[in-house]
C-alpha cells in the first residue's frame, strides 16, 4: 500500500514514457484521444423534452487523467454514456455535436462499427457493482467473453486471460475466484472483477462511472488505490466521473465541473481546487466535509434546487442559486472566458467587462486553501 | 447433494399421505355410492359391496387402501368391470402423455420464442402481435379452439383428420387446441420476464464489453429470463399430460383424461383414489424435477444446496 503510494507523484510524461504505443493497437500520434465537442443530448417522455445534455465540450488526452464532477443529474453520465454508445434511443436523442475518439467520430458509427469498439478499446466501469455481473455466468467466464469477441483467442486462452486479469487488479486466489458466481464475491471484489473486465482487452480508454460510489469507505480507497497503480502500470487513459471531490482529487489531473447540463468550469486540479472560479465550483467545494477544520458548524450547502431540465433557463443555469448574480446571468448564458494555460470558466463575473469581479486578484484564499 | 434429494424424497412421501388420506375422506363425505345410480336388489348389492369391500368399517377400508398403495395395486375399477385400475391407467396414461407432451414442446418452444421477439420489439408491431395471440390464446377456451380448427382445417380444408387416435396426423389438431393457452401463458411470461432482465444492470454491461446483440440475448438475456418459467413447467407438464376431458372427448382420444372425470361422477372409489394418487405423484415428481434443473441453471440456488450437505 505505501509503496503504491509513492507512485502517485508520477507525472505526465513518465506516464506517457510507460505508454510506448502497443502493438497491434491503432494509437495515432494524436495528443487527445478523446474529444467531446458540443454535444446536446435530449429525452423524450411523456411530459418533454428533457434536454440533459446542453452544449458539453471537453476533451482527454492520450494517457491523462480526466474527471468530471457535478451533483446528480447534471448530465455526467449522460456524456459518457453517450460516448460508449449507451444510450438508449430512443428515449434518448443525439441532438448534435461530436465524439471523437482516436480520430474518428463516434456518432457517425453504426451500432456494429460501436460494438467492435466498445470493450476494445474503450472499457467502462459503473456505479453498482453488485448488480452489474450477470448472475448466472462464473465471473471468469464474463471475463473471458470479452477477450474472445475482440481478439482471435481459443476458449481456454480467454479463461487464461480471464485468471490473469483477476491477479491484476489483487483478488487473492484467481484460479479459483474464475470460476465462482458473483454471489461468492463481496462488493469490493465484484468491482474489482468489473475493472478486470473492461481492461482485459487492454483498451486505451477506461471510463468510470462513479466505480466508488456504492462501496463503504475502506473499500473506496482499496479501488483507488487499484486504479492510480493500474493506470501507472498500464499507462491508460481514465475518464472518471464523479460527484465526490475527495475521490477526483486522488485520481484525476484535470477536471471538469459541469451543472445542468453544462460544463461551467474546467482546469487542473489545482486550478480548481485552490484557485476556482465559477461561483458553483466554489460551493461544491465548500460543501465538502473536512476532518482537519477545527469549526464543528454545519455542513455548507447550496441553497435552492438544481433547474429544471425541461425548460432550461435563457440565462446561467446557476443564476438562481448564485449570491453574485447580476442581471446579465438571469438573461445571457455566459462563455467560456480563458483564466490560464487550461483553465476556462462559463461565468459574466469574469467577463473584461465587469468592473467588480469578487474573484479578482484573491486567488490565493479562492476555493480551498491548502492546509 | 445426495441427502438433499434423499429429504426432498421423504417430503414428497408424506405429502402423498396427506393427499391419499384427504382424498379417502373427501370421497366418502360426498353422498351416495358406487350403486346409487343403477337399480339393485339389496340382496345384490351386498353382494357387490362384500365384493369390493365396501361393507367394512371406514377405518378398515382405509388400512386396505393404504396397503395396497404400498404394493403399487390401485385396486379393481367398480365401474369398468373386471379391469384394474393400474390397467387402465397403463392403456390410457401413454396415448394423453404422447398428446400432452406434443402439445407442451409446442406451446412451449414457440411461447417462449414469440415471448422473446415480443420483448426484443418492446413497443412495436411484432411486440402488438404477439400479445394479440397471447391475449386470444388465454381468453378462447380449449372447446372453442378445437371445433374452430376440427370446421375449418379438418372439414372444410380437408388437410387433416378431424377426430380418432391413429397416426401422427391425427395428433396434430388435439395437439394444438390443447397447447394454445399454455402457449399463451409462455408467451406472457417469458416476454415479462425478458423485459425485465434486459433492463438490468448486467445487460448494460455485457453491452458495454462489445458483445454483439445475439450475444447479449443468448447468453446474459434469456438464460436469465427463462429462470421463473422453468419453475411452472414441471406443474404444467404434470397437468398437461394426465389428459383432459374435453379435448379428448371431442377428438375421440382414449385417454386418461375421461377416467378423472367420470370416476367422480360415478364414485368409482378405487378410480378416484387410483387417478388421484397417480396425479399427484406426477405431480410431485415434477416439481422434485424443477428442483434439481433450477439448481442446474442457477448457480445462488446450487450452492446454496451444496452447503446444506
């Protein structure tokens, strides 16, 4: 575990020294190995239009560390699953922008074109663990499924592989573990085996979904742990979403903040962690429990409720909640305005115009100071 | 395992116990006898009740019928003179199992079949289709379906033989009029049962490793599905192949099904207590069967039974 600590001051170009492209693999020279740009996705039910994702635009690069956080229904996953191809359509309608995903654009794929590529070269994590492994099907074998429809293996090779897997991401006894249901693996270990699964093709895109969230603190940590050393070891890209600050500030690089469908802030980590921007950024930030503040009051919270996505507001979606909002928030939604080298904010205070930005030059006590 | 059969074992024995004994005495709680509806001299008919041992105490004719289970005797019909019960089921027992049996793999294999392309099409003509068959399949009785199908394909159209048990031909009518509802019944169930796995969550993942869609199907989709089923099917077989009235009256099937039916009407004691006895223990067998296949399909419930050695 300690020793697995100390990799985690790796930076990105020995991240990147670790990934010389594999062969066989159709890694292009290309920095970004994902790109989302403007994307809109709508469900149709009963009562609308429910337009979830409005305009989303960000982008991973090869071997990086990217998460995107955002409280429950701001359309993270919706983004993802967008990019795996996952959504279901209908209800869901792909109202326009792109995916681009090692050079090609996704949502120009046909469903067949998709299914060689999901599990390929992209795998996905989820939320639940205990209920996303078939019941009725050995966990090794689920394993080995997707080595056998992706790569040209024989039955037994897959089983081997499957075994092999298990043992990278630490399940104690694979050989045996293959062969057992899912009912026999406990919560931890059944996320475990899912991470085995979609990496066992080796893809050059892992995608999760908030893999901690159902899982009881100590466990958390085990499963970070995992995935820092195994994106070391492996060198791949982890898109993670997320609504916990905690888990994103261990794991990730780069971040995106998004609300109500919107990308309202991205940056560094540090960009956001310690110098955050957007009024909403900075809330979620202090929403977060410390241990190691000495004040005992109540936990902050952002009053109001997130809009509703039936009828998105004209203006900034966070204006409602916003103690800074001006009049121009409630009718203007506001473009990203360039802070640093990667670092955007979607927010009118920001904007050359505004003569008293409450942000301005107080950087240093801006978000979370480091304690 | 073994001892979980063994216990299974013992269980089904007892609960034939309890049916043989709810059956003696429900049998001689309805009024009148075997005589009642034929016109007797009373010096005849103490003869005849000396003859099948109607004139002992209640309790005697119990330990006798008890006794002669035992033995695997189901005792002489009262009505059918001169032949044994266990004779008579022998006869008519194969000619319902083969109709029944027919009608079972049909109404399954396509029950099932049409209740995975109605889930697949969730919302969609074939979906609409299939629950139109299932819908007339549940609500037309049997009766109905045959004389349709004996009118129009045997008269009519003249492609198949309207009635009498002779050769595969004539099997094929009875058949299908006995399988519609059961089809039906598959068909509902299977398409519920497949909606419902196809929104798990195990779905979405088999979908996210890349899997084709007849892959996803297959093996994560019906194998799944096909759990709940199983469990009615060794009821159903048990119902189904024991014959029935109707169907065979109408098709001039010799089946076992009239015997269930009459032995009542006719309180033919040792027919009903033999029909009664031989139903059940079909009955019990299958479901022992489902038991053991349930096992075999879903790997919770196997070892589940393996921990109980």
């Amino acid at each position: 575990m300690v020793e697995r600590m100390e990799h985690t001051t790796t930076n990105k170009e020995f991240n990147q020294a670790l990934t010389p492209g594999k062969p066989g693999k159709p890694v292009k020279p290309a920095e970004t190995l994902l790109s989302i740009e403007d994307l809109h996705v709508s469900f149709h039910t009963y009562a609308g239009e429910v337009r979830a994702v409005r305009g989303v635009t960000y982008s991973v690069e090869q071997g990086g560390s990217l998460a995107v956080v955002g409280e429950s229904g701001c359309g993270k996953t919706v983004t993802v699953q967008t990019v795996m191809g996952l959504t279901p359509i209908p209800p869901g309608h792909i109202k326009g922008g792109k995916v681009i995903f090692n050079g090609q654009d996704l949502l120009q794929l046909s469903e067949k074109q998709m299914q060689s590529i999901r599990g390929k070269h992209m795998g996905m994590i989820f939320q639940d663990p205990m209920t996303g492994l078939n019941p009725t099907m050995a966990v090794g074998r689920q394993i080995a499924e997707t080595v056998q429809r992706h790569q040209n293996v024989s039955r037994g090779e897959a089983m081997e592989r499957a075994v092999e897997m298990l043992s990278l991401v630490e399940i104690p006894n694979p050989r045996v573990r293959a062969n057992q249901y899912p009912h026999q693996f406990s919560g931890g270990m059944r996320q475990r085996a899912m991470i085995a699964m979609a990496l066992a093709c080796e893809p050059l895109l892992l995608i999760a979904d908030e893999p901690t969230t159902s899982l009881d603190v100590t466990i958390q940590s085990q499963i970070l742990d995992l995935l820092q050393n195994l994106q070391e070891r492996l060198g791949m890209t982890i898109l993670l979403i997320s609504h916990n600050l905690g888990v994103v500030a261990r794991l990730s690089k780069s971040i995106v903040v998004m609300y109500a469908g919107k990308v309202v802030e991205t940056g560094s980590s540090s960009d956001i962690f310690y110098n955050a921007a957007h009024p909403y950024t900075r809330a979620l930030l202090r929403s977060v429990p410390r241990m190691d503040r000495e004040i005992r009051g109540e936990l902050a919270s952002i009053p109001g409720t997130p809009p509703d996505l039936f009828q998105p507001p004209e203006g900034c979606a966070f204006a409602p909640r916003c103690k800074y909002a001006m009049k121009v928030c409630t009718k203007c939604d506001a473009q990203p305005i360039k802070l640093g080298d990667n670092h955007y904010v979607s927010c009118w205070l920001h904007h050359e115009a505004n003569p008293n930005n409450p942000f301005e030059n107080k950087s240093e006590n801006g978000g979370r100071n480091s304690d | 395992m073994s001892r979980y059969i063994l216990r299974r074992f013992g269980f089904m024995l007892i609960s034939l116990w309890v049916i043989v004994t709810a059956s003696f005495i429900l049998m001689n709680a309805v009024p009148g006898g075997p005589f009642t509806s034929v016109k007797l001299t009373p010096l005849v008919e103490k003869q005849l009740e000396r003859k099948y041992g109607l004139d002992k105490p209640k309790w005697q004719q119990y330990i006798t019928v008890l006794k002669n289970l035992c033995s695997f005797d189901l005792g002489l019909s009262i009505r059918e003179r001169g032949r044994s019960v266990n004779d008579i089921i022998k006869n008519t027992f194969p000619v319902s199992a083969v109709l029944g049996l027919e009608a079972l793999t049909f109404a399954v294999t396509l029950g099932l079949t049409l209740g995975i392309i109605a889930a697949l099409h969730r919302g969609k003509a074939l979906d609409y289709t299939a629950i139109i068959i299932a819908v007339i399949g549940v609500s037309v009785p049997n009766f109905v379906v045959a004389s349709v199908l004996q009118y129009v394909v045997g008269y009519k159209l003249n492609l198949l033989p309207i009635a009498r048990w002779e050769s595969f031909k004539h099997t094929i009518l009875p058949a299908f009029a006995l399988g519609l509802g059961t089809l039906a019944t598959m068909t509902r169930m299977m398409r519920s049962s497949m909606l419902e796995v196809l929104s798990q969550d195990y779905i979405r993942t088999a979908k996210a490793k890349g899997l084709t869609s007849a892959q996803i199907v297959w093996r994560h989709g019906v194998r799944n599905a096909i759990l709940p089923i199983v469990t009615i099917l060794g009821p159903l077989t048990a119902a189904i192949t024991t014959g029935t009235l109707v169907i065979e009256r109408m098709f001039g099937i010799p089946g076992l099904g009239k015997y269930f039916v009459e032995s009542i009407y006719n309180r033919d004691y040792p027919m009903i207590m033999g029909t009664t006895v031989f139903y059940s223990a079909l009955l019990l067998f299958m479901t022992f069967l489902v038991d053991i296949t349930y096992g075999l399909i879903d790997p919770r419930i196997r070892i589940a039974k393996g921990k109980g050695d």
